[in-house]
C-alpha cells in the first residue's frame, strides 16, 4: 500500500504520544468544573429571569389566556436558559482551556474512545428525549386545559370554556381594516372593540376577502381570518384597559396600518356603551346583512351571507368562464348554513 | 455524428458521457452558446411570450378591466427561460437526443469563458454556483437595507406601503431561493464527488441544467419589481395570491423554475452519492458533509415536486380562472397553507442540514480530533430530514385548522429537536480536550453552534402552542429563523468559503480580513436579530411598515446594526477580490492539515479530479491518531486490495486500532 | 463544423478495473434514479390528490362539484386507455428484447409512442373542451390541474421512451449482442434504460388508472 | 510522499497578464459599473412612487384649507391609464395631479370636495356606509346632508376614509348609462356627469402619515376587487401626511 497520501495533513501526528499524561491525573476535572459553572449561572440565571423579568413578559396579564401565555413563556425560558447556559459555558471553557495557543496545552487524544462514547451518547439522547417530551406534555396541558389558549380552534372548536356565559363577538376582518359585530346588540357593528371585564369572550374571526389574523395583543388572542370560515377562539378578561389589535397576517399594502385600539371595560359599562351605540349605529344597521358565522358578498358588494354560490354566477370578476363551455346551468338549491342571528347569550 | 467512441468508463447511465478530452471549440471566446446568447433569446422568448399572451387572451373581458394580462406575462416569464436554456445550449443535447444521438462531447476548455457556458463539469457548475448565489444573497441583502431603512421610523417615511410590501417579498423569495441553493449549489456540487472518491456526477447535463435554471430564477423573480412587485411576502399566501398584480406570476413562476432546478440538484447529488462512491467508501466512512448532502438531497428532490405543483395551482388560479384557493368558488385558502408548507417545512432543513455538515467538517481539523459521535451526527441528519415531512403544520396552529391536529404537530416539531441536538452532541463531543486553532474557518464554525442553539432553541418556543399565540407571525419567529438560516446556514457557508476555497480557487483568503468579515458579521448579526427577539414579543408583527412609537428604540438600534452587518459583506468583497483576483496568494496543497479526501488530491483538481479511482481505507477524522491508516490510497494497484484490509469496516486499521 | 477532435488528453488512462467500477455505477445509478425520479413524481401527484381530497372534504361552499359536473368520461377513459395501453406495449417490448426479439420492440414500442401521444393529444383536446367553467368548483379546477400534470408527465413518459427508440434505431443490432458494447453503449445499460423506461410507464399508468377512477368513475 | 509538482495536473494554468494596478483598476471599474447600475435600477424604482401635492405651502395658519378632488373611473394617465384612480387640485396651479399624496398642516380644519365621476355598486361591508369622523359626523350629497347611505339602494362608488381619525365618508356613485359619464380622467366637473360630496374634518395636532383608503371593491378584474389601485399608492390608497 502506498503511503504518501494523508500523511502531510496530520502535524499532531508526532508528538502525541507524550500528551497521554495530562489526561489522566484527574479525568473529569474539567467537567465537573464546568457543570459548577453552569448550575450557578443557572440558578442565578433562572432566579433573575423569574423574578425580575418574569412578571413583564409580553402580552402581560390581562386576560387567562395573556396570563397563560406568560406562564408558559415564562417556564419555557427557565427551561431554556440552563440548556443555552450548558452549551455556552462548555463552549467558553473548550474556548478558554482548550485553544491551541493556550501555553501548555496538551496534545489532543485520538483513537476510539474520542471517536465515540456510548454512555456520553446514551445519556444526551436520554436526557434531551426527556426534556423534549415533557415540554410536549406540559405545553398541551397549558393548550387543552385554558380551552385553546387564546389561539384558534377552527370552526368547531373542541377545548370550550367551562363558563355557561360566553359573550360572543365576531370580528370580521377586511382589506383593511377590523370591524366587530356584537350579536348581542341586535348584530351592530362598530370599529372598535370594547370588551367587558371578567368574562369569557368568545372571539369569532371571518374574513371578506383573503386571509387576516386578529391579534389583540395584550389580550394574548391571535386567531387568523379566514375568508368563508368562522374560526373560533376563547379568551376571560380580568383587567380593566386598553388594548392593541393588530393584523397578523400579510394582507396586501395596507397590513402595516391596519390596527386598531381596543378596551377591557367594567360590565355596567359595556351594557351602557352598548345600548348607546346600538342606538346611535341603528340607522345602519338595518341595512347591513343578516348576522351570521360567515358571510361571502359578491365582487361589487355585500349582499351574501353564507350561502351557496349558484354557480356560474362569479362572486369576483376575475374568475370567468373564458376558454370552456358553459353547459350546466341548472339552478342548485341554495343552503344557507348558521345563519341564526344569536340574540342571546352574555354575562 | 462524428464523434470517436469514448471509453467506456466515461459513458454515463443514460448515456450521459462526458470523454474529458472531448472536443475543443476553436471558436473564438464570444462566439458559440454562452450567457449572451442566452440572455438575447431569454428578452426573445420574453417578447414572444407577451405577445402571444395578448393574442390569446387579450380580448377577455377581466383582462380590460383589470388592465393587466396575467396569460401573456406567464407565457412571456416561461418562454423567457426557455429561451434562456436554448441560448445557453442547455437543450442541444435533450433535443438531439430525440433523433437518437448520443451526447456531444462538451467544450472542456480551461478558459475563463466556461463560466459563462453550458458546462457539464461537476466543479465548474459548482464556481458557477458560488458567484450565482452570491449575487442573489447581495442582492437580497440590499434588499434587507431598504428594509430596515425603512423600519428607522415606526410611520412610512422613505418607501411607500406598497414598494415596502414588494421589497419584502422580493427580500424573502430571493434569500430562500439562495439559501435552499447556498451550500447544496457551490459546496455540494463541487465537492461531493471528490469527497465520495468519484471522477464524476452521475448526471452531469442534469446537474448543469439545474444551475442554468437556477439562474434563470434569478431573471424571472427580478422581474417582479418592475411589474409591480408582489405583495404576499415569500409565503404567498392566497388568496391575496389571487388577487395581487402581475408581479405575482414572476414569485410563481420564478419558484417553479428554481423548484425545478432545486429537484434536479439534489437528484443528481443523491444519485451520485448513492452510486459513485469510490471503493471502500462505505456509508460509514463517507464525510459528515457527504450525509448532510445526502439528506438535504433527498429533500430537495421530494419535497420540491410539492411546491412546483402548488405554484401551478396558483398560475391556473390567476391565468384560467381556476379556484383551487378560492373559498366561494368550492377552493380553499388552507389548500394553499397545506401544500406550500408541505414543502416548507422540509425547506427549512434544506437550509439548516448543509450547515450542519460544514461545521462536523471543520470541527475535527481545527480541534485537532476525530469527530465525536459520527454515527449519531449521520443519525441525526438523517432523523431530521425524516421528521421534516411531519411538522408543516405548526405554521398553521393559529389558521383555524382542526384543533386536535395542533398537540400532534406540537410533539413531532418538538420531536425534531433531538435529532437536532445530536449535531450538538457532535460539536461539543469533538470539542472536548482538544486543541483548537482560531483559524477563520473555525472562528465560523463555532458562531454557528453559538446562533444555531438561539435559533434553535427559541424554535421551542415558537413550537409551543399557548406561546404560539403571542409570538406567531410575530417579529419573534422573524429573528428565530433567521438565527437559524442566517446564523445557522450562511455562517457555516462563509466558515466553507473561508475553507475550501483554497481547494477551489488555490488562493488563500486573506486571514486579517477574514477575522474583521467573521467578528463584524458575528457582532452584528447578534446585533440585529437580538433585538427582534424583545421586538417581536412586545407586539409588532412580521411585515409591516408601521410600528407602536415605543418600539422605535430597538427597531433603529436593529437598523443601524443591520447596515453594519452589511458592511461586514463588503469586507469579504475585498477579501474576495483581493486574495483571489488582485493580490492572489498561492495556498499550500493542504493549508488546514485536513485529512479529508477532498484535500489528499492535486490543486488545482484535475479535470477527472482522480489519476486513479482511489480506494478508501477509512473516514478522514483519524487526527491525533499515531499510526493511523491514510484515508485512502490514491494510487491503488487493485481495488482488491481494499476488499483485504477494509471491506466491512472491518480491518484493523480501519478501525484505527494502532 | 468547428469541432475539432482531439485525443483525450486529460491525463488519464481508466484500468479495466475502474472500466468495470464506472460501469458498474452508472447502471446503479441509472437504477437509483430512475426510482427516484418516480418518487418526485409521486410527491407531486400526491399533492394533487391532496388537493383533490381537501376540496372535496372541504366543500367550500357546497361548490366541490355543484351539479355534479364531470369532465368528459369517454374523453378520459380514452386517455387512461391509451396511457395503460402504452405501458402493456412497452413492457411486452421489454419481454421481447430479453428474448432479443429487437423486431418486436421497435413495433411495441413506436406503436406505445404512437399510443401515448394519442393519450396526450387527447388529453389536451379534453382541456380546451371542458362542459364546465374552471371556477365552477373544487372538482373542475382539480381536474385542470390534473391534466395539466397529466400533459407533463405524459411528455416526460413519450421522451424517454421515444429517445430510446432513436437510439435504438441508430444503433441497430448490435445492442442486443450480450456484453456487446457499440459506440459505447453496453448492451446491459440500454436494456437497464428501457427496463427503467417501462418502470416509469408503470407508474404513469398506476396513476392516470387512479385518477381516472377519482374523476371520472368514484367522484 | 507526493509533491505538488507530481500531482500537477495537465491543465495549463492561465497566464497572469496584468499588473497588480492594472487589475485593482479592472476590478473598481466593474464595481463602479455594477454600483451605477444598482442606484440607478433602484432611481428608477423610486421613481415610480406618486407625486407630493402640498397644502401647507402658502397656507396661512389658522385659516381653513380646501381640498379639492375628484374621483375618475379610469385615471387616464400614468401606467395604468385604465385604473380608477383619485386627482387633486392643486392649491398654487390649479392643476389636476393624479396623486393621493397630500400633505396637510396640523390641526387645522380641511373642507374637501369630492367630485365622484365613477360608477358605484353596493359595499362590500354596509358598516362604511356610515358618515364619520367629519364635522357633524355627516357630510352633504350635492348640497343635501347625509349621515348613511344605503349601499344597496344608493350604489356607492368611493369611500374616503382615513381609520387612524376615524374617518368614513362614503361616495355615491353615478350612473354609467346616463349622459355625460365621464370615461377617462382628468374629468370636468363644470360639463361632466358627478356627484359632489362636500365634508369638513380637523387634522390631528400630531403630525403623521395618515393613510387614506376606500372600502368599495373598486379593483374591478381583482379578487374580491381589492387588488391593482386598490393596492398602489397614487389611485385608490394614500397618505394624508399632517405637518406641522
């Protein structure tokens, strides 16, 4: 066998053999110093964090599921802070203790036992496995338990508050802006969204034309709008305030600007703030459609509430019939689906 | 037909030959098939296109009133590129195929123009790689400038809502269209068959088709400033896909071009790591690099396919009036979410896997050890690229898609996490008691386990559904990926550059340059993304031109950190320029004291990059190991003689017992 | 013509070993990839099944197939025919050249050519005569996007197939001589291509039997 | 062991012709190019963004500003001649600009006129059918004061609306059928068929980019008619820019 190959990329190669030594006084020295460094930096670390920073992690704590969320930031990151914190310290110590221009450095081992290690191997699978699985755990009980989080659950939501009294309110998002329905004030509709306090709030999102995401921040709700779908998400205020709703999902020009200010106020007062408007919005509202879960206006207006399209009629010129023939023209029966107007229902 | 027979040993599986000595065009440089040829037939193709487009469909009605025609500007984008392959030469071949022929062997000529030609040579294609992906990451660099200059101010200030949407979009569709192309392109096809101990790629025509498609992406995603920008960002979502001017067919059509390039490169990578290994190059002694191709191979290859497809459903939605995406006309926006992030997911590791095969090569010569743990980082990719065809749907947990789904796609995104954590186990494995040289490869090498971890662990959280809630979308997962893509891929990219490139160029990279490049890029990097971290959480999403006033602290302090990251760019210009073209300083045979094959062979490489196909005796990470056998015998009498001391892995010296 | 010959200078001389390893790699990997390339296809047919089932699970509307639309069945069914037709010529060809009848597989096979471009031009002749508008549902749009990808993959199958056949027709008889290697073509290779070719066919109709089920027959 | 002289391969190596200066000349010079054709694409982009019509210019404070504009079925000019589009009048000229970039001085009351020459159709939410945000939250339909329209009986062609003041006012439209309709803009409003809408409203005290929209699917040939001038500033969005 010929051997020049490979042989010119191996400088160690020589003198390695007297390196063996520095190894072997005290084999873990170095790792025990390093988890000594990592679990103080770590307590320390996790103890600052909870404490300190803990209570002002976003979105805050106005509503269970805002609370929950910073629960869960919050536990998540004690959990985090230590595995960064492992990595870190072991790569500033290799950095540190184990550079080449270090004076004194020993000569780096080879062989099989720096190739591999089963326990080593065994024990991080182990270890991570464990860690993995029970974030996985604890973050579904934080999911199923607060009935959805905050988050949406579709159409046909399956985690449901516990309360009998859910106010529903709809929020119907559109290219540009949110406005909100209030079935429980004859369907009226307004630009702003006032909530009452201590109550479960059941936010349904729909869309008119593509796709938004509600998200009422402080409010810890982010629910995407689907057009032609009522997604459906759980939320129970217990602060009063203001609050910020933001677009959460690229909708065209005009997503940067399409927010709107919100307010958690006392329930004496929603029902105040809601006779007057639906007073004051009445001349309009008769106008508006039938409330209902969805609603698909046709291209020049908005006639439609959720309804079958009879087809061949294009709800948006862009579809056309060009290139094909139009042979099937029988009338299909028009379905119409959760249109009741919901008339009861809060606190 | 007037070819000699070439050897046999040359012939290709379909017939793909390519005789090294081959024919040489006499022709002068500017003449034959090059890139101008292409470009003139690509306008020309163009032109045609447009103009069928509006004698096809120029009369319906919805083409007056929206004043656009969306037929004539995909045909116009399609038959650009075809256009733009015909004038490359990249059909000559195909089409003559049809009548029987065999391959006309390829102009071999070391002359710089072959950059600018349809090469089939597996390491010109991956130069011509390494500037195209270049050019794109500048490009969408300068693209990420205009984006956080507007950002300084949280109003509209400088661009308007409308070109910001269209930069952003255009930012991301061209930053993902490099990054999935980044190291497979360059690196991948440069490397991989020198590193496998092969003289060649199994389907080089394929391979160089995949690069002129590549860069026909580059034209047709261009193309989509000019006609109006897109607004949907590089997720497209319908059916604001639907609804958006023209500049969405260059987003569609520009990403089934590059998908389709994307397919055929890791197709002809998988297929050449699977078949051309040398002898005794056996799936436990290939490279780490070589398992990292492999694996974001097999994902290029069958994720993409999902995408091309998805994208053609939106070019019928907007040119034939199809509705897959359109609610109220039986279609549905989820269709759209579902098939883009089939694809997406696995993308995601398209950019994070490659990566992580660079840092397992660097680690064990600048730590002086054998890699820790080979097989478990070889389980790893492999369980990585597994599990990414399970996890799509946690870009969707807030879309309204059936609840019960979400704790399943919770668990397999936190599932992946371990086979990720196996690179980890890896690093920190090789690191142990070693002796590390600072070299600027390294310095790159180990940022990237620095980034990577914040990106990946900052994953979990965005994983986390109740966390999901106020982070989803958010500038939160905006900084998480790009810890992991940025601070992940494209710093293990610039450590391969740093590496290799004495390989590939025989120049070294001028090293004080290279440290300003690694600390400015590292310092701001952290700087930029960082602060997106606190951004996201307090509430601002991805996208958006306006922001809360009290954010407007950390966005300018993001900003201005930004433009530095940016000028650490143009340091590995200079670099770049000056060691390679100005002041070029020749780089010893083997400047890092690899052991990996790839370094074992002459530089510059020769065409056939072996004088013999060598026999490999064991995997290249024996460091530190007196008595070790070389990695492979280069110029072996017999291939029998492997099957003597390595076959099975057995032998003991390829155990690397002394 | 410019092109001047030269020998191949390059510097390197393959042994009859490395003849033997080049060889032996190029037919695995003409093996490899052509089962790879019918894993990228599947993938992307299966996002059109997936489109196929989300829509009609989905129901947008009541519009997955209002009226209950279909595409053209004698059309289709005419295509899935010629489709499986040209697979049963290709794979008796296949038979017949292990049995180096070369006769018999130049006329399966150009008949199969002739038999698949019937389904292509077929099946582009149904897309430009559709009963229905594209937006008329979840099903007719599936259904363009299904020929459409039918058109694609029926092009892909043809140009294997057809270029096999110019092959063969160059190079006449001598491919059928065992280990018979003829302008450096080895015998072994080409019937591995055309054995990989009618694979691929296989699949082409595994899939226009499928979807001709799903549109046509079970919508 | 191997020397690099043994394994160099066959190929010949290029010859170096140039001179280190020779070549940092080359190299700046394709720079220069590449940076030339950079700023300039990037010029050329730029400049595709509307025109700024002031109001603040020669305005006297605490004087009233009047804005005029009008609303036209196609614009007439610029690239997309066939767009609905918005024009206003010059203060200091006169003239009409097809633009929705105007800039408004602070707190200061602004009397619009609106001269609606489109054709309307119902909304697509009957919620911005409602006046508000203006003086009175009403606004006048020639000469008659309104405070709702109808959408479904009283087709609607425009609305202006600003949502960071709260601002809605709808447009009726015209009809297409009727004489006079004008089909190209600039339209005039002295022989054109219109509907003048006449409302005040007060700018905010802190100055800021205030962008104005309309809810009606005016983007005819768009999905959900909210594409093309809906989305691009200068024909159907813009921006109130309030200074001080």
């Amino acid at each position: 066998m010929s051997e020049h190959a490979g042989t010119s990329g191996r400088p160690g190669a020589g003198a390695s053999t007297s390196s063996v030594a520095a190894g072997t006084a005290r084999p873990l020295q170095d790792i025990w110093r390093i988890v000594g460094i990592w679990v103080a930096l770590s307590i320390v670390g996790d103890l600052v964090f909870w404490f300190v920073a803990g209570p002002h992690v976003p979105p805050g704590d106005m509503t269970s599921s805002a609370s929950g969320a910073q629960f869960d930031f919050n536990v998540l990151f004690m959990v985090a802070l230590p595995v960064i914190l492992a990595v870190w310290t072991y790569m500033g110590y290799a950095v540190i203790m184990w550079r080449a221009s270090r004076p004194g450095a020993p000569e780096p081992i080879g062989g099989p036992r720096a190739r591999s290690n089963l326990k080593v191997q065994l024990w991080w699978i182990v270890v991570t496995t464990v860690v993995v699985l029970s974030m996985f755990v604890f973050g579904t009980v934080e999911l199923i338990v607060p009935a959805g989080a905050g988050g949406a659950e579709g159409p046909n939501p399956i985690w449901t508050p516990a309360s009998k009294n859910v106010l529903p309110i709809q929020v119907i998002a559109q290219q540009w802006q949110f406005t909100y329905r209030y079935p429980t004030f004859g369907g009226m509709e307004t630009s702003t969204l006032i909530v009452p306090d201590n109550t479960t709030i059941a936010f349904h999102v729909t869309s008119l034309d593509v796709i938004h995401s509600f998200w009422a921040y402080q409010l810890g709700v982010k629910i995407d709008a689907n057009p032609g779908i009522d997604d459906v998400g759980y939320t129970t205020t217990n602060q009063l305030g203001k609050f910020t709703v933001r677009c959460n999902e690229l909708c065209g020009i005009w997503h940067g600007a399409m927010y709107d200010y919100g307010k958690v106020v006392s329930k004496a007062q929603f029902q105040k703030w809601g006779t007057s408007t639906a007073r004051a919005t009445a001349a309009n509202t008769k106008y508006l459609p039938p409330f209902a879960w969805t609603y698909s206006p046709t291209a020049n207006g908005a006639t439609g509430v959720t309804a079958a399209n009879t087809s061949g009629q294009a709800p948006f010129s862009k579809i056309q019939t060009y290139g094909a023939t139009t042979k099937a023209k029988k009338v299909v029966k028009n379905v119409q689906t959760s249109t009741t107007t919901i008339t009861t229902g809060s606190t | 037909m007037t070819l000699d027979v070439a050897p046999p040993s040359q012939m290709g599986s379909t017939g793909d030959t390519l005789p090294p000595g081959g024919v040489v065009h006499r022709r002068p440089w500017w003449m034959g098939q090059h890139m101008g040829t292409g470009l003139l037939l690509g306008i020309g193709g163009y032109a045609l296109g447009h103009y069928l487009g509006n004698t096809i469909a120029g009369g319906y009605t919805h083409v007056g009133t929206a004043g656009e025609n969306d037929v004539a500007i995909v045909l116009a984008l399609l038959l650009g590129v075809v256009g733009w392959l015909a004038g490359v030469g990249a059909l000559n071949y195909p089409l003559a195929k049809l009548a029987g022929r065999e391959p006309v062997a390829q102009p071999d000529t070391q002359h710089w123009t072959r950059f600018f030609r349809f090469s089939v040579e597996h390491k010109t294609v991956g130069m011509q790689y390494l500037i195209a992906v270049l050019v794109f990451l500048f490009t969408g660099g300068l693209l990420a400038m205009s984006i956080r200059t507007e950002l300084l101010s949280p109003t509209s200030h400088i661009i308007g809502p409308g070109t910001y949407i269209s930069i952003v979009g255009e930012h991301g569709t061209v930053m993902m269209m490099m990054a999935s192309s980044l190291v497979v392109g360059p690196l991948g096809n440069w490397l991989i068959p020198i590193m496998i101990g092969s003289r060649r790629m199994a389907f080089p025509r394929v391979e160089a088709f995949s690069f002129w498609l590549f860069s026909a992406g580059y034209f047709v995603i261009l193309t989509a400033l000019p006609l109006g920008g897109f607004p949907t960002g590089w997720t497209g979502y319908a059916p604001l896909q639907t609804q958006a001017t023209v500049g969405m067919d260059s987003y569609l059509v520009g990403f089934s071009v590059i998908g389709l390039g994307m397919i055929l490169a890791g197709f002809n990578l998988l297929v050449t790591i699977i078949n051309y290994r040398a002898p005794g190059m056996t799936w436990s002694r290939i490279p780490v690099f070589a398992w990292s191709i492999l694996a974001t191979s097999a994902l290029l290859a069958l994720a993409t396919p999902t995408l091309a497809v998805a994208c053609m459903f939106g070019i019928l939605d907007r040119t034939v009036g199809t509705a897959f995406y359109v609610n109220a006309h039986g279609g549905s926006s989820y269709l759209w979410e579902n098939l883009f992030w089939f694809f997406g997911h696995p993308e995601v590791y398209i950019m994070a896997l490659p990566g992580f095969g660079i840092v397992g090569e660097m680690l064990p010569v600048f730590t002086r050890k054998p890699l820790f743990a080979y097989r478990v980082a070889a389980a790893g990719m492999i369980g990585v690229a597994l599990l990414s065809f399970f996890v799509w749907q946690h870009h969707l947990f807030q879309s309204g898609i059936n609840p019960d789904m979400r704790p399943l796609f919770m668990l397999t995104t936190e599932l992946i996490s371990i086979p990720t954590g196996f690179i980890f186990l890896v690093g920190l494995g090789t690191l142990y008691k070693a002796k590390i040289r600072f070299e600027v490869p390294m310095l790159f090498a180990l940022a990237m386990y620095f980034n990577f971890l914040i990106g990946g662990v900052t994953g979990v959280f965005v994983s986390d559904v109740p966390v999901d809630v106020t982070v989803h979308g958010s500038f939160f997962v905006l900084a998480h990926f790009h810890y992991t893509i940025m601070g992940g891929l494209v710093f293990a990219f610039f450590g391969g550059v740093y590496y290799w490139m004495p390989k590939l160029t025989g120049k070294m990279m001028n090293k004080t340059l290279g440290k300003v490049h690694f600390w400015m890029m590292f310092v701001f990097f952290n700087l930029t993304f960082f602060p997106m971290f606190l951004i996201g959480l307090l509430g601002q999403p991805r996208r958006v031109f306006e922001y809360a006033q009290g954010l407007q602290t950390l966005n300018d302090f993001s900003s201005v950190s930004a433009f530095c990251l940016g000028a650490s760019f143009l340091v590995f210009v200079v670099n770049f320029v000056w060691s390679i073209f100005i002041a070029p300083q020749e780089a010893p045979l083997n400047p890092w004291g690899s052991l990996g094959l790839e370094w074992q062979t002459a530089t510059p490489v020769p065409q056939h990059n072996f004088e013999r196909i060598p026999v490999v005796l064991t995997d290249p990470y024996h460091y530190s190991e007196p008595g070790a056998s070389p990695v492979a015998d280069l110029a072996p009498t017999s291939f029998a003689e492997f099957a003597a001391v390595g076959a099975g892995g057995g032998g003991p010296i390829a155990r690397g017992e002394p | 013509m410019s092109q001047v010959r030269v020998p191949a200078d390059s510097g390197y001389v393959a042994t009859p070993e490395e003849l033997a390893y080049e060889a032996r790699a190029a037919e695995n990997a003409l093996f490899t990839a052509s089962r790879l390339m019918i894993g990228c296809f599947a993938f992307a047919f299966a996002a059109l099944a997936f489109a196929y089932f989300y829509l009609r699970s989905a129901n947008s509307y009541d519009l997955w197939r209002p009226h209950s639309v279909t595409a053209p069945v004698g059309t289709g069914t005419a295509v899935m025919a010629f489709t499986a037709a040209a697979t049963v010529l290709l794979l008796f060809g296949l038979r017949q050249l292990r049995r180096k009848d070369v006769l018999a597989f130049d006329v399966a096979g150009w008949v199969a050519v002739l038999s698949g471009l019937l389904a292509l031009g077929l099946q582009c002749w149904e897309l430009t005569d559709l009963p229905f508008a594209p937006a008329t549902g979840g099903y007719t749009s599936v259904f363009i996007g299904w020929a459409v990808m039918n058109i694609i993959m029926l092009v892909s199958g043809i140009y294997w197939a057809e270029t096999l056949l110019a092959r063969r027709a160059r190079l006449r008889k001598a491919i059928t001589e065992e280990g018979g290697a003829v302008r450096g073509v080895p015998s072994g290779i080409f019937r591995l291509n055309v054995d990989s070719c009618v694979y691929f066919w296989g699949f082409i109709a595994f899939v226009a039997v499928f979807f001709w089920i799903f549109f046509y027959i079970a919508g | 062991m191997v020397t690099r002289k043994q394994l160099q391969p066959v190929v010949r190596r290029e010859e170096r012709g140039l001179s280190r200066s020779g070549r940092i000349a080359v190299v700046l010079g394709l720079f220069a190019v590449v940076v030339f054709l950079a700023v300039f694409a990037a010029m050329a982009f730029v400049a595709t963004e509307p025109p700024t019509v002031s109001f603040i210019k020669g305005h006297k404070a605490g004087s009233a500003v009047h804005l005029v504009a009008q609303t036209d079925g196609a614009g007439g000019t610029g690239i997309h001649p066939t767009w609905v589009s918005y024009q206003v009048k010059t203060p200091q000229s006169g003239k009409w600009v097809h633009t929705t970039l105007w800039q408004l001085p602070t707190n200061t009351r602004i009397d619009v006129t609106i001269y609606q020459f489109d054709s309307g159709g119902p909304l697509r939410n009957q919620q911005w059918g409602r006046v508000t945000g203006t003086t009175g939250n009403a606004a006048t339909l020639t000469g008659t004061t309104f405070t709702v329209l109808n959408s479904y009986k009283r087709p609607v062609g425009h609305t202006f609306s600003v949502a960071a003041l709260g601002i809605n006012v709808p447009l009726a439209g015209v009809k297409t059928t009727e004489k006079g309709f004008c089909q190209s803009g600039p339209c005039n409003p002295g022989t054109q068929l219109h509907h003048t809408v006449t409302f005040s409203f007060k700018t905010p005290k802190t100055p800021g980019n205030y962008r104005f929209q309309c809810f009606i699917p005016c983007g005819a040939g768009h999905y959900a008619g909210n594409g093309g001038p809906m989305q691009t500033l200068g024909f159907m969005g813009g921006f109130l820019e309030v200074q001080a």
